[in-house]
C-alpha cells in the first residue's frame, strides 16, 4: 500500500473499503468498477492480511452480476469466507455447550472480544475470531478444572486450552499487567462488573463504556507487539463498536474515564482512524485534533506485519536484531501513544531478545512460561 503526500490508501484499497462499508453498514459502493478493472486476486490478499476477507465479500454480493469477480475468483473467495462462517458457527455450538455446563455449576460467563463484537454486526458470522474469550468472575479455577483438558498453556493472565475442537481462553484478568496503564485499566474493568448485560443468550457482556476502554486497551497491546501488529480488523470493530454504542454512552463521562486511565490520545487516534478510513464520524467525542500523519504510521505498521510464518524465537540473531531495528523505525511517529517511551521500547526489545536467546538454548517450548520452567 503506499501512502505519500497523506494518501491513505491506492485505488484498489478504496474499492475495497467502499465494499466493505458495503458489508458492514448496508451501504452501495460508488462509483462502482467494471469488474475487469480490478484485481481481485490482491484485493483477497489484502482483504485476508487485514482480517476484513467475509466484510468486503458481504459487499461483493450486493454488488449487480456484472461487477462482482468472475466465476473462478469468486469460487475461490466464496470457500474462504465459508471456513470463518463454519467456524463461527462452530464457536457458537461449544459456546452452547460450555454454557450449559457453567450454569449447572452456577457459573457466570462474560463473553468479550469475538463473538461477544460479533453481535454488533449486521452479519455475526462474518467476523473473524480465532478463538473464545471470557471472564468467569471469581470462578477462573473452576472454569478450568471444568474444562482445561486438551493443549493447555497458562500464563499471568489467561489459560489457553481446546475444548471440542475450538481454543478457549479463560481470563484470570482482562489484561497484561505490565505497565502502570494496564494495571489501572484492569482496575477500571473490574470496578464495572456491577454494569455487565445479559444477553438473551444466557451470557454476560460489558457494558458500553468497558467495551470501549478494553477496545483502546486491546489496540495499544497490539499497537505495542512488534511480533503481532495490528490488522484493520481493529479500526473496523471500533467504528462499529462507536457506532453501536455512542447514543449509550455520555461523551463528558467517557471523557473523565479516559482521563483519568491517560488513554485520550488513543481514543481520539482511533476514532481519527475510523473516520479517514470509513467515513465515520462521531462529533460528540472528538476531544482532540489528531494528525492525519499519525493515521498513515498506523496504516503502514498495519501493512508490514510479518509476511514470514518464521516466530521470532526461530530466527537467526541477526535477523531478530534487523527486525527490532525496522520496528523501531516504523514506531518513530507513534511512541506518543504508547505506554512505554523510546527508551522503554529499546529495554523491552532487548528484554525479548535475551529471553529468546535463552529459550532457544535450554529448547524451551514457546507454550511454557520461563517462570514455570524455572519452577519445574
């Protein structure tokens, strides 16, 4: 993708998002394309990288006969877009089940990220989740002694098993303890767990303003990991997630939350995000002006993410030292929204490359802590 002179996006990208808006807000892409005027193929490739693939095929089939894709290309997304609505689907059965089970055991369960934003959408099926995650307030052990059975990792924060085909992960919190911003959004979360909803499913979610917050929570940790950047799945469920929500939510209120957690910044970059890419505005919450250059550093760290299936822990020294160089390069425009300073994210990098180095050389497995190595 090539952003100069503040371009966000090439044609295609635009097509793209204009379909996928299409997807997800029931609107018409225009103007439209002859089909023989775009390329499909890349737009899948992107579409898949960026986490949007079954979005802009939502669009796609809105579109008249003769400017969807032809019959070969639009097999070939069709199938792809059919495994995220099977699985989908098939997350929603263990989630049956398991909920059976917890409320035998007079278990509560909230439900947060996947398909508890799933909902929001038009279309549920058609949001990507990898996995289950949720909160079983004071039950996290009995959650686990129900149903860590198959592939289990633990770590501070979750425990991460498969339960009938589908990996689950139990939240002891709702966040990473790291910085003094994560343990005081965790506090924040947990201090509106009186709020939670309950669905006519039979499973909790958090209210509007902890949806929020977590959402800005969940960009930065992501915003922070040179090893899993952020894909634009994130700025399409925050435009959502607003959209959703913003006639639930007082704007001063969230405001002095936001303050108070020291996550404005975030929050106005995300809604920028939303708006230059979208087209969505929420004037109400616009607290503060936001470069449109900001959002391109945004846009190019969602464009680089790592092409190579190769983890960090595999790769030669070299290469892992090269790879933190170009990230911290890639960071320049944006320390200003991370929790950690310039020098902070030099500690961490070289933190993490002695903690590979060291994992590398005792054949420690990436799914066991170096704190439960040491223990056994």
């Amino acid at each position: 993708m090539m952003k100069e002179n503040e371009v966000l996006f090439d044609g295609l990208e635009e097509y793209m998002i204009a379909l996928l808006r299409c997807g997800i807000l029931d609107e018409k892409p225009m103007p439209l394309q002859p089909s023989s005027r775009v390329d499909w193929d890349r737009m899948m490739d992107i579409a898949s990288s960026q986490g949007i693939l079954a979005w802009v095929w939502d669009g796609i089939v809105k579109l008249p006969k003769e400017f969807q894709p032809p019959r070969q290309q639009a097999i070939n997304w069709g199938l792809s877009v059919q495994e995220i609505w099977d699985r989908y689907h098939k997350q929603k059965q263990v989630l049956v089940r398991m909920l059976e089970v917890l409320h035998q055991n007079n278990i509560r369960l909230l439900l947060f990220k996947g398909i508890a934003l799933s909902e929001l959408y038009p279309s549920p099926h058609s949001r990507p989740s990898g996995d289950i995650d949720f909160y079983l307030f004071g039950d996290y052990e009995k959650g686990n002694a129900l149903f860590a059975k198959d592939n289990v990792t633990k770590t501070n924060k979750r425990t991460g098993f498969d339960y009938k085909g589908v990996h689950i992960e139990n939240h002891r919190i709702f966040l990473n303890a790291y910085t003094k911003m994560q343990v005081n959004a965790i506090k924040f979360l947990e201090g509106t767990l009186d709020d939670v909803v309950l669905t006519k499913d039979g499973y909790y979610i958090m209210s509007p303003t902890a949806c929020i917050i977590y959402q800005i929570m969940h960009f930065i940790a992501h915003l922070d990991d040179t090893s899993n950047p952020l894909s634009f799945r994130f700025i399409v469920d925050f435009g959502v997630t607003m959209n959703y929500y913003q006639k639930q939510v007082n704007p001063n209120e969230l405001k002095l939350s936001l303050d108070n957690l020291k996550i404005t910044n975030v929050f106005c970059l995300l809604l920028k995000l939303v708006e230059t890419t979208l087209g969505m505005t929420f004037e109400s919450f616009l607290y503060k002006e936001v470069s449109t250059k900001d959002c391109i550093a945004v846009i190019n760290l969602m464009d680089n993410r790592p092409k190579q299936n190769v983890p960090l822990i595999k790769r030669r020294f070299s290469d892992r030292l090269f790879f933190y160089f170009d990230q911290y390069k890639k960071y320049d425009q944006l320390f200003k929204y991370l929790p950690q300073s310039r020098i902070g994210f030099i500690v961490e990098s070289i933190r993490e490359m002695i903690s590979i180095s060291i994992r590398r050389i005792l054949k420690i497995s990436p799914n066991i802590s170096l704190s439960d190595y040491i223990k056994r």
